[in-house]
C-alpha cells in the first residue's frame, strides 16, 4: 500500500471518527419517515398539477387500455459497478426487459431512483450504464419514454447543468417530470386515471423546498453514505416501509377512480396487497374451498416470505384495490420487479434469472376493468 493510499484510508477513518455520532443524531432527529398530512398534501397537489394547462411538472397520456401497452419500473439504483453498486447484478434482467418492451412497441416510464446519485458522480454513471441508456434511447426515439426523478435522483431536478448531461446520455434533452397520470379508456363509457410518481412525497429529508432537496442531493445522502450510516429511508427499513405503504394506500383509497402506482419502498404491492398479504389472502380462500393441496403449499410459502418481511395489514379483506407498486430493479438475487399495463390487463411482473438466463415472469395480473370495478364496489358499500 502506497503512503498516499494509506494517508488517504487513514484520513476517512478519521472523519468517520469525528462525524458518524453527531451525524447519525441528526438523521434520527430529522427522519425521512413519511408524515401523513404531508403525504397527502404533496400527492394531492401533484395529481393536480396534470390538469393544469401550463403544467410541466407532470406529463399526461391518454391511451386504449386494450391496445396500448405500458411499462413502469423504478429504483435501478445504477451506480458505478464497483462494490457498492445495487444495480450491477441485475443488470442482465434490466437490459433482457428493456429488449423485450421495446421489441413489444411498450410506452416505459422510468419511476424514478433510476441513477444512485448519493453515491456516486454523474460522470461515473454514464461511463458504466451505456448500454442501458442506449437500450432507453430506444425508447425516446419512439417518443415512448418518461423519466421521474426520486429522492437519490433528485439531481435530475436540481442541477443547473441536467439538460447537457442528458443530451450527452441520450442524444438529446428530454424532459423530468415529478409524475405521470395516464389516462385510460377501459371502454367507450369507462376510464381510470393511474397516477405515477416515485413516492417520496411527504418524506421530510427529500420533498422540502429547494435548498432542502439540493442539500439532501450534494451533502446530506453522499455524507451519510461515506460515514456508513443507514440512510433511514424506507428501502431499508421495514418500519418506515410499513408507514409508507400505508399512508400511500390511504391517500389511493381516498380518491375518486383512481389508482396510484409508486416505486421508493422496494417492496411490490399489487392491488394494495404485499405478497405476504396475498398469501394469507390465498390461503383463507383455500381453507375455504377445503383445498388441502393449495393450504399445504401456501403455508409453506408463508414462513419464507415472512424472513423478508413480517408485517401484515389485516384489513387486507377490506382493502380498496388502488395502491400499487412496482418494486425495483436492485433486488440482490438479480430479480428486477414492475408493473405492465398491456391487453386490458394490470400486472406484477418479475424479470429472475432461470438457470443464469433473464425469464420474464406474471406474478399477478388482474383486467383494468375488474380493478375498477371492485374500487367502486369497495367506494358504494363504504358511502
């Protein structure tokens, strides 16, 4: 080891030294646990904007329900394929996905925490995510492309300097918006909004003013990243995963036929279920029908799932189908998780890898038009 490296090691043990304690004191003071009024403030104001005429925070698509298909996923977390770099092992499934929806004529939008930039310089991340950025190009190129930036992406929205990097990336500029409301004709008489966002919204550490959000991107997330302190966001913390889901239900559930689809927690929700609620849900139906086969399989499922994450909304029964989520693209057995929308239908997909090759898999799926009509349903008999 050169005396310039050891210097250099030496020098960061001792700022970890000096700043972890009072640092980990101000991220636990000033949490990024979700607040409930914020959320819904912040989600109301935002579904809002997309109606206004001079808006540019929020983009607007109409579209056939049967005939256009849409992508959504989120949290790549591309980072600089060094040891820290989530994404790395799930590139394969990224780029063997972003192959097949542009094979497939797909509209994809990209929900946000697309690049790790709390870790990492945006010059290291375009010199190792080429391919991916030439795969979305693709998709540009068609006009079929939206980009949403996150909490760890929220350089995409603070620096001066976005639109020439983009321009460097892609070819040319393109918008970021903070969401997306698709508009979708389910038949002649019927539609449904799916509001899309990345999901930080009320998150007191990312969705404040400007100096906060430009403060959390340049100093605070790399500072807590260098000292190794956890970062206290709901990605990595179960309890703050559970509130967000929640509060994200709440204000679904709260609207008039909509559904509203975000990324941030890493933790697929299909019709405002997790997979351990929907496996506790399978299996009542299942004892039910007096199915002995499906109980056995599901109740060795269940203790499995529950390693990953124990928590169980038991209003589950109850729930309005209106929360979705499309997980992320940085799980660490390079499974890559979204949410399809294509013939009519809603659904979970898993992109894993089969004996070393991409699969795309249908976790769950359910037509747009059943969604809608039991969030109806669920809305008369609560009226």
């Amino acid at each position: 080891m050169s005396e310039t490296t050891y210097f250099i090691q030496s020098l960061r043990k001792g700022i970890r030294f000096l700043l972890k304690r009072p640092v980990t004191w101000i991220a636990n003071r000033v949490s990024s646990a979700p607040d409930k009024s914020a959320v819904f403030k912040a989600l109301t104001q935002l579904y809002e904007q997309s109606a206004q005429a001079k808006n540019k925070r929020v983009a607007h698509f109409s579209f056939l329900a049967d005939q256009t298909p849409v992508i959504i996923l989120s949290d790549q977390h591309r980072g600089a394929r060094d040891g820290s770099d989530d994404f790395a092992i799930c590139e394969a499934s990224y780029l063997a996905a972003l192959d097949y929806y542009n094979r497939e004529k797909y509209y994809y939008i990209n929900l946000g925490d697309c690049e790790e930039l709390w870790e990492n310089t945006i010059f290291g991340i375009i010199k190792h995510n080429q391919a991916e950025f030439d795969l979305e190009k693709l998709f540009i190129d068609r006009n079929a492309y939206w980009k949403v930036f996150g909490n760890h992406d929220l350089f995409w929205d603070n620096d001066p300097l976005t639109a020439v990097y983009l321009k460097r990336i892609y070819g040319k500029s393109i918008p970021i918006y903070a969401g997306i409301v698709l508009h979708a004709t389910l038949s002649p008489v019927e539609d449904i909004d799916i509001f899309c966002t990345h999901g930080h919204q009320g998150d007191k550490q990312s969705d404040g003013n400007v100096f906060s959000k430009w403060f959390v991107s340049y100093i605070w997330g790399p500072l807590q990243s260098l000292l190794g302190i956890n970062i206290n966001s709901p990605s990595a913390n179960d309890n703050l995963k559970t509130l967000h889901n929640m509060y994200m239900y709440d204000w679904s559930a709260a609207q008039n036929n909509v559904l509203l689809v975000t990324g941030h927690t890493h933790q697929p929700v299909f019709n405002s279920m997790t997979h351990l609620e929907r496996l506790y849900s399978a299996l009542e139906k299942a004892r039910a029908a007096h199915d002995a086969l499906t109980v056995q399989q599901v109740e060795a499922e269940i203790p499995r799932r529950k390693r990953e994450y124990d928590f169980v909304n038991h209003s589950f029964r109850d729930m309005k189908p209106s929360y979705f989520n499309s997980g992320c693209c940085c799980f660490e057995d390079g499974t890559i998780t979204g949410i399809e929308i294509s013939s009519g239908f809603i659904r979970l997909i898993k992109w894993s890898l089969i004996h070393g090759r991409p699969r795309r898999i249908v976790a769950e799926e359910e037509r747009l038009r059943d969604v809608s009509a039991r969030i109806k349903t669920v809305r008369e008999q609560g009226a």
